[in-house]
C-alpha cells in the first residue's frame, strides 16, 4: 500500500462491516400440556415430538392454538 500511495485511512470504512442484527424470537403460537408440563411452539422449524403424536391420534392444530 505504501508503494502506490495509500493508506489505512484511504480505505476508509468499505473494510468494516457492521454485524448483523439479531432478530427478536417469535412468540408461541401453540402449547399443550403434557404430564403438567407445558410445551410451546411457534410454529417454525420442526414439529416437536408430542404435537405430532397428538395429530396422529386424531386433533387438529387449532385445538392447540395459543
């Protein structure tokens, strides 16, 4: 850089990026009680376990709605 004449102020700040922000989590969308424990989703990602044994037996997801 000193050869052809620049330097570090010359690149200014095209060299730093700013972080990525975070987003907030999501809220709950659904819950169920399970042996008086209570398990949320929101929706996203995959199903938990006792959401997709409850849809086997019959319920809808509505009747888990928040």
């Amino acid at each position: 850089m000193e050869a052809i004449g620049l330097s570090v102020d010359d690149i200014g700040g095209a060299a730093i990026k700013a972080a990525p922000k975070k987003r907030a989590p999501r809220p709950p969308k659904y819950q169920i009680e399970v042996d008086g424990e209570m398990v949320q989703w929101t929706g996203q990602g995959r199903m938990p376990t006792v959401f997709k044994n409850q849809l086997e037996q019959g319920k809808t997801m509505e009747d888990f709605l928040i």
